[in-house]
C-alpha cells in the first residue's frame, strides 16, 4: 500500500534557526496536505498543493511540491516557540487511494529559547 | 468555518464495556467523514471512512464488528468501540470532507483509557 515517510523524525532548533522537513511519497500523489499538531491537541490543516512543482507560503512558512507529485517540504524561515509541534504532510493517491488521506509519519519540531 | 466537534473529549471505561464517539460537522456538511487512531508518538492512521447513509469503509486490519461506524446524517457520524479492551486505548479523531475542496477538518479528538 501506499507509504508517507517523513525525515527528520525530530528536530531541535534554537529560536531563530530555520527547520525544514521533508515528505517522500511511495506512490504519485493526486495533491498534498500540510497538517499541524501541538502537543495534546489535534491535527490542523495549514495547506493543500495541487500542481507540479507548485509553492506556497505563509508568512514565514514555504511549502514545496515536487515536479513528480511524490514529494513535498515545510520549511519554516526564523523558528518561534509558538511553531513547537509536529507537523504532518497527508497525501492522496492518483490511483487507488480513493478519497482518502494517508499521513506520513511526522516531523516533530522543538524550539528552544 | 469548517468546525468539527467530537464528545466526548476523554473517557475511561473497564474492559468489556462499549463506547461511543460522536462526530459532529458543525457548520458545513461532511459527506464523507473519516475516523482515525493515533498512539502516543504516532502519526495518524485511518480506520475506516464513512459516508453519509452507507456503509462504511474500513482500512486493513480494522475490525468492522469491533468498531462500528453509523453516519445517519450529513453532520453527524458515530464510532462505537465494543466489548473495549486495554488495547484500544488511543486518541481516536474524526475529520468530516469539505465538499469539492478534498480538505479534511478534524474534530478535536476523543482520548479513551480502557482499565
């Protein structure tokens, strides 16, 4: 079945520092979704990509979408305390995934002071 | 917008006993809704998907007796985990589809502790 893998796995940075992560797809993705997770809490949706090659950003956040749909990046410009959390990409499969989500394994992000 | 809710937040029940999770689209309508289970340190892996009057959809290795999915209406769906044993005990959060947008909200998760 389709597999979402994400490096790093964890990731500690001194406030200011940049931090970016990486997500590599087994199959050709439809699109990809960026989700965030504070500790305790749920996921929550940042952004969805859709073209080849396609970049977004939000404020200090730019995400990437690889020319082949299966692979994408986070990367986030001056890290804050506040982007403490573990940070997801969810993809969908052009074949065979129906409508369906499948999350990669996670990034999680320390920021230290 | 897009607001998912999920009651309850946490429960804790002895073994054997049933629990039910409810799901509630707030202010759209979720024709798709999708439950989810997350152990601690884990990224999120789905259960089933579940469509409003249907029969729901469930992933590989999930138990459909075990883990019964009723989505009676475009707003709400309900995960009931029957006959509870340690090991279900997890996070398990729901996320209901914005029509046309392929965008998943999810709701705030249910925390269960099975004794």
């Amino acid at each position: 079945g389709q597999q979402v893998m994400q490096i790093p796995q964890y990731q500690h940075v001194q406030e200011g520092e940049d931090f970016t992560t990486y997500c590599n797809s087994s199959t050709t993705l439809s699109n990809i979704q960026w989700y965030k997770q504070r500790p305790g809490g749920h996921p929550v949706f940042l952004i969805q990509l859709v073209k080849s090659g396609e970049v977004k950003k939000q404020k200090r956040l730019t995400f990437q979408f690889g020319e082949a749909k299966k692979n994408s990046s986070l990367h986030i410009t001056a890290t804050q305390t506040t982007d403490v959390g573990t940070y997801f990409c969810a993809g969908k499969a052009v074949t065979g995934g129906g409508n369906k989500l499948t999350f990669g394994t996670g990034t999680q992000l320390k920021v230290e002071l | 917008g897009a607001v998912v809710s999920q009651h309850p937040s946490w429960v804790i029940c002895k073994s054997g006993t049933s629990v039910k999770i409810e799901c509630r689209s707030l202010d759209f309508q979720a024709t798709t809704m999708f439950w989810y289970r997350q152990f601690p340190k884990q990224s999120l892996m789905l259960m089933a998907t579940s469509n409003e009057g249907s029969k729901a959809t469930y992933e590989q290795g999930v138990e459909k007796d075990k883990f019964l999915i009723n989505h009676a209406s475009l707003t709400l769906s309900t995960l009931t985990v029957t006959s509870a044993h340690p090991e279900d005990s997890s996070f398990y959060i729901c996320s209901g589809e914005l029509a046309g947008t392929d965008t998943q909200y999810f709701g705030p998760g249910t925390r269960l502790t099975v004794l």
